[in-house]
C-alpha cells in the first residue's frame, strides 16, 4: 500500500524523484497519467494492468465509455525508475497537472498522486474539515 506524502522538485529535464519507501512497492517500471483532479497518478505495472483490464471490458458501444478511455488511456505513459529513484514526466501530463518545479508526490492506496504543490496546498485548504463530515458516511470501522 502506497501511503505518505513527500516533497520534491522537478529538474528542468522533467524529472522527479520518487521516494525510496515507496518505490519498494511500485518496481522498476510504472506508468504515468492524467489524474482525474488536477494531478497526475502513478500506478505500479501489476495495477495499471488491472485498471486496464476492467476499462477494455467497457462496452465500447457507449459514448461516455468510449469518452472516458479516450481521455484517460491517451495520457497514460509507461516509464522507467531510473538508477537514482527518478522518472522522466512528459510535457503534456506537466501541462495537464499545471506542474513548475515544486511538486507534493502523495501514496493513496494503490497509485500515487503527484500535485504542483500550491495546487495541492489549495485543494487541501478548501477540503481539510471534510475529513470529518465524511468518514460519518463511511461504514467502515477503523
């Protein structure tokens, strides 16, 4: 499980690096995407595969089917960890998440989200009393 939240830079060749504690359970090669807010995911192989599996038994017949395989596989990136614990980010997917040089990498379960951070400082400022108000709808005691 991908849990914790780091702080990082991106080089100026699009390269961000990935904290050791959770490269253990990412492997050596991850793919990169779009996320659905304003942030990327990373997911490690086995569960990209997965998620790729459960979108191509979709019917294609849909159109918002069809939609949502459009915009979320086209920005999906197979990539490598390299020697230093880094992956290389495209420029689109840097674009997409608004993404400059300081970035928030967050472990949420099965993928990590990678934020520009004074987007995720926004996003959590706005939502941070929701914790509360939400696990009353959870049923699930922890």
């Amino acid at each position: 499980m991908l849990i914790g939240e780091y702080h990082y830079n991106i080089d100026e060749k699009g390269r961000l690096f990935i904290p050791s504690e959770m490269r253990k359970d990412l492997g050596l090669t991850v793919i990169v995407n779009r996320g659905i807010e304003k942030c990327l995911y990373l997911y490690p192989e086995a569960a990209w595969d997965n998620i790729a599996e459960k979108l191509a038994a979709l019917s294609f017949t849909k159109r918002i089917n069809r939609e949502f395989n459009r915009l979320f596989l086209s920005g999906a990136y197979r990539r490598e960890i390299d020697s230093k614990g880094r992956i290389n980010i495209d420029g689109l997917l840097l674009e997409y998440a608004g993404m400059t040089k300081e970035c928030v990498i967050l472990g949420v379960g099965e993928r990590i989200e990678i934020w520009d951070k004074a987007e995720w400082e926004h996003y959590y400022q706005a939502r941070r009393q929701l914790l509360d108000e939400i696990s009353e709808d959870i049923d699930f005691d922890i």
